[in-house]
C-alpha cells in the first residue's frame, strides 16, 4: 500500500521544503521506500536541501511532457538507498503540469513505493492545486506567527471545500522560551485556532539551518532537537504512537546558566 | 516583552494574537464582513420588530467557531409586556 501525501502551507518560508526533505530521509531511514517531489516549478529548492542539486539530469516537466522516462528523472539519494527525488523544473512555470499529470505521475509509483511525499509550493493557485490533487493525504506545516496560522487556515477550507480527509498539522519553529513568555503562540493555541489534529511539534533549531547549509537534512542528526521532532513526525505516519516530547527544558546546564545574564 | 511593560499590565502579545486571529479566522471562514454582519443585525430587527417589540440597543449578534465550523449567535433580549403597560 502506498500512500501520496503532500505537505503545503499557503504561506511561504514556514518550512514545507525542510518537512519534506526530512520525512523522506526519517521514512526512509525507518525502512520505508521513498520518493519525494518537488512540486515548486520554477522555484526548486528540495534538491539543494536534499544535497542532491549536483546530480539533476531530467526533471518533472520532461517527464510530464515525455522526453525521458519516469525513472530517469528519479534521483537515488547519496544517503539511503530507497530513497528517490524527482526534481522540479527550474525555467518552467507551475502551468507546464496539470493535477490529472500529477494523478497519472503518482498512479505510475504506487505500489512499488510505500510514501509518495510532494512539497507544495506556497500559494493556494496551480501549484498548490497540482501538489494536492493525488494526495491520499496532506500535512499542512505551519508557524506560531498570526500570518502562517491565517494561511494554514484558508489551505485547510480548500481541502475541506475539494472533499479531501481533514489534513494534520505541523507546528514548525515554535520557540519553547517564548511561549513561556506569552511571546509566542502555544501549540496548544494554534490548535484551538485551527481546529485540526496535530501530528508534530517542531523546535526552532540552529541545527536546521547547519543541515541545510550541508545538503544533509536533520533527521539524519542524531543529536538535533528538531531532527528528533521530524522522527518522531516519521513514525506516527506510519501509525506508530510516539509521546510529544518535552519542549520546555532551557538547553543543558550550560545554557541555563548563562541564559538569565543576557 | 519586558519588565516594565509587564508592570505596566500590558497584555501578553501571545494573547493579542490569538484573540485577533480568532477574529479574523471567522471572518475569513465565512466571508462575512463586519459591514455584511451590520447590514444583517439591521435586516434582522426590521423583521422581528414587526412581529413583537425588542430594544435595539440590547440586541448581540456574533459569530462564533464551533471546532471548525461557524455560527450565527443572535441574542435579542424581547421587552416586557408588564413594563410597557406601566411605561
């Protein structure tokens, strides 16, 4: 059984492309076959965050308009073997692609995969309209911030509005000592205000930007808070029961020494 | 935040944003304008008037979610007979 699942956000910069990158990597590394794709035609950006930018032949657009075969534009990972990237186009437009193209794209992987994840682009028209129309299922990634929760809520009323299953949510970036100030919106808050099921709660972590810069997502870090968060987003799509883990702890001895003299 | 605008009793910008976007999500979920929602409450009390007397000054009509559905909450305190006889 394989499932399509694609991650939007309506609002640019929450962390789509960081979520993708490391669900495929945290799926694949748990033994799952794994594709991604990048559904940021004209904008794409999965591939640099993958460290796979160096090895793009074809992309999603020549295999949508039938100058190479499906397979040729499936980039093997440098890391895990089942793990695939189809790349966006870079000097297309999101009109190159249909929804029906992504629907026949995708019923051409299933079956041989477990997890097809697309990373929408931001915005609510063709893009994001192409990224969900195979999608069994959808996460929406947003951050504690009034415009990606007001953003997450209108691509919320569109999947409602098309019939598709109430998606979840990931809670991107949340700064524990900031809501502990009342200076942030809780998880819990943002919850209240969007009235879907949470399946993670990501910190904000130095250690994403480090991964990024590297080409090698988090979740490969098995130190990093956020790479931990991303596991553990990994496991409860596959139906396992992982605990919220405990974001409230100010950083180890050190740090909280420190952190009441700046 | 900082400490003196705590003293200050200033509130907590966390809440600011939750209670604005409650709001705004309302709004955005129905397309209902403050200015649509006026024009209705106006609608609402011509037609009830009609029927029986009401003050219009008393009259609360809100949106509110419900999870992730909208409602309508019409409160329309109606006069008294006794007092109007008296009056």
């Amino acid at each position: 059984m394989s499932t399509v699942l694609t991650i939007g956000s309506g609002k640019g910069g929450v962390g789509k492309t960081t979520a993708v990158a490391n669900l495929a990597v945290a799926l694949a590394a748990a033994g799952e076959k794994v594709v991604c794709i990048d559904g940021d035609i004209g904008l794409r950006n999965l591939d640099v965050i993958m460290g796979l930018e160096n090895r793009i032949v074809y992309d999603l657009v020549d295999v949508v308009e039938g100058r190479c075969r499906l397979r040729q534009a499936m980039i093997r990972d440098k890391h895990l073997p089942e793990l695939y990237l189809i790349p966006a186009a870079q000097t297309r437009d999101k009109s190159a692609v249909s929804p029906s193209d992504m629907v026949r794209l995708c019923d051409e992987l299933r079956g041989e995969y477990d997890w097809i994840l697309i990373d929408s682009p931001a915005g609510i028209e063709r893009g994001f309209k192409n990224a969900i129309a195979p999608a069994d299922r959808v996460v929406v990634v947003t951050n504690p911030e009034v415009s990606a929760v007001r953003d997450a809520d209108r691509v919320i009323g569109i999947l409602e509005a098309e019939e598709k299953d109430t998606p979840s949510l990931v809670i991107n970036r949340l700064n524990p000592a900031m809501v502990k100030r009342h200076d942030m919106l809780s998880a819990d808050d943002v919850v209240d205000l969007l009235a879907v099921k949470v399946i993670g709660i990501v910190p904000e972590d130095d250690d994403v930007i480090v991964a990024a810069n590297r080409g090698t997502p988090v979740a490969l870090d098995p130190k990093s808070r956020a790479g931990q968060a991303f596991r553990n987003i990994a496991q409860r799509l596959k139906g396992v029961d992982v605990p919220f883990m405990a974001l409230d702890d100010q950083g180890n001895l050190w740090q909280r020494l420190f952190a009441g003299r700046k | 935040m900082s400490f003196f605008e705590r003293l200050r009793g200033r509130k907590r910008s966390a809440d600011s944003a939750k209670e604005r976007l409650q709001l705004v999500l309302v709004h955005d979920r129905t397309d209902i304008t403050p200015a649509v929602l006026e024009a209705l409450k106006d609608d609402l009390l011509t037609t009830i008037s009609r029927h029986v007397e009401i003050d219009p000054a008393a009259v609360h009509i809100a949106l509110e979610r419900d999870g992730r559905a909208q409602r309508l909450i019409a409160d329309i305190p109606l006069r008294s007979v006794s007092r109007r006889r008296s009056g």
